[in-house]
C-alpha cells in the first residue's frame, strides 16, 4: 500500500460515526456545537441528548457535563447571540474615540 503525499492528521478525540450514540456525546461536551446543531444532524432534541448523556456516562461525569452546559451560553444558538451582541455593546462601550 502506497503511503500518500498527504500527512495525516491525528486528533487527540477523533469525531465518531454520525449514526453512533457516541457522535451525540461528543458533540455534546464540544462548546462549539449547540443542540440545535445536533438536533438538525441526528434528531435528537436537548432532553434526548440529556437522556444519553445520563444513561452513557458515569454520575459525576454526567454531573459535570450537566453543570458546564447550563454555564456556558454557546450551547444554545439564540442565547450565543445575544451573549455576542453584549459583548460587542461593551466593547464599543470602553473604546475611546
């Protein structure tokens, strides 16, 4: 077998198979992809994903999980932009002119 000319790229967590259960779980602990997100790609809403979440990890993984996404304002679409449009206003805010 012919090695290409391309290197290969190795990621630490690799992106698993869409139709996978795994796919939801680590779509769900990256920051970058909302529920909305996941519910267009699999149809699972964000009580599913909880659901699998509850059921594939250990308690206080899921607890973790849980904790960080109720924290963090990116994991849904709408709240993402209004956090970005706040942060644009204070910016604009502070700047001297």
């Amino acid at each position: 077998m012919k090695k290409s000319k391309v290197p290969e790229t190795r990621v630490k967590n690799p992106e698993p198979n869409l139709k996978s259960p795994d796919w939801v779980i680590w779509a769900a602990w990256a920051d970058r992809i909302t529920f909305e997100e996941i519910k267009k790609k699999t149809g699972n809403s964000e009580s599913d994903v909880i659901r699998i979440m509850r059921r594939n990890l250990k308690t206080k993984s899921f607890k973790l999980w849980r904790e960080r996404a109720k924290r963090k304002s990116i994991k849904h679409r709408k709240k993402f932009i209004l956090e970005r449009k706040n942060l644009r206003k204070k910016v604009n805010k502070n700047q001297f002119i």
